[in-house]
C-alpha cells in the first residue's frame, strides 16, 4: 500500500476500522459493482486485515471522510486484485447468456457491439477519468466523497467526470 496519499497516515486505528465495520456491507457491494463478484466478501476481509495489521496507520486528512478513505483503500485492493487476476481471459458467464438468448439475433448483435464500443472507450479513457466515472456513476458516491477518494479538488473531479462523458458519448457517436 505505498502507493498511498501520505496525509492519510498517522491516526489510531480505532476510528477507522469502527467505520469500516459500520459500512462493510457498502465495501463489499462497492467491490462487487467493480467485478469481483463473489470475491469482494474476501478483499473486504483484506481491507480489516490490513488496517488491523497496521495499528495508526490509516487515519483520515480532517473529520469525516474516513468513509471516502474506506473506499479509497478497497479501490486499490481490489485493482490489485484485478491485476493478478488479469492474466486470466474473461469468459461470458451463462447469466450475461441466457438475458441475450431472449432477443433476437440482430438485436443481439446490435446490443453486443455497443456494449462493447460503451466499454472500449471507457476503457480508452485517462487512468484518473475512468476511476471519478465509476465512482460517481456505478458506486453512487457524492462528487465531494470521490473528490476525497481520489485526492483530488471537487472542481478538478467535475472536470475529469465532464471531460469523460463528452469523450464516452462522442465515441459512441460515431460510425462503427
């Protein structure tokens, strides 16, 4: 975890891992929303482990955002988790199957395309852009609390969140 803003270091345990208890379940279903799916439940249990491990080690910058810093730290476990997972290919699983065997097979087609275009040019997008979109639009956090998450101002976040959509819809904009 040296990768780690250095003001969120130096406060006692205590407050961080009372929090972590009281929003586990949000962890979790964070880290599900991020495609560890059956997973999360152990990388949350990493999270506990690691701010046990590490006594005064994690504490948060001014009062209240420890729920940000929450958040912020299962963000990078589970991007590790997805880095040793990455060498795996990714396989369709039989639920994404069985909703597409209802419709019809252009419409399929069409639907697998865009899908795949939406994904591609989220995917194309800066590092820092990708990360304040799925904070703000898949896990629901106020701009304020991503802003925390991320480390950065809350005017910089709107800039990357309308810099990101803009580029999103002009690529799905254009012809195939």
């Amino acid at each position: 975890m040296s990768d780690l803003p250095e003001e969120i270091c130096g406060a006692p345990a205590a407050p961080v891992v009372d929090e972590a208890l009281r929003i586990g379940s949000s962890l979790r279903a964070f880290l599900e929303r991020r495609g560890h799916g059956e997973d999360a439940r152990d990388l949350v249990q990493d999270l506990f482990v690691l701010l046990l491990s590490r006594p005064g080690r994690f504490g948060a910058p001014a009062p209240g955002p420890l729920r940000s810093l929450l958040f912020a730290i299962a963000w990078r476990i589970g991007a590790n988790a997805s880095r040793r997972r990455r060498a795996a290919t990714e396989v369709t699983t039989g639920e994404e199957l069985r909703a597409t065997n209802d419709l019809d097979p252009e419409s399929r087609a069409l639907l697998a395309e865009r899908a795949r275009r939406a994904a591609a040019a989220l995917e194309s997008l800066p590092e820092g852009t990708r990360r304040a979109l799925r904070l703000v639009a898949d896990d629901g956090l106020t701009p304020a609390e991503a802003a925390r998450a991320l480390g950065i101002g809350e005017e910089a976040l709107r800039a990357r969140l309308c810099r990101g959509r803009r580029r999103i819809a002009a690529i799905l904009e254009e012809e195939p």
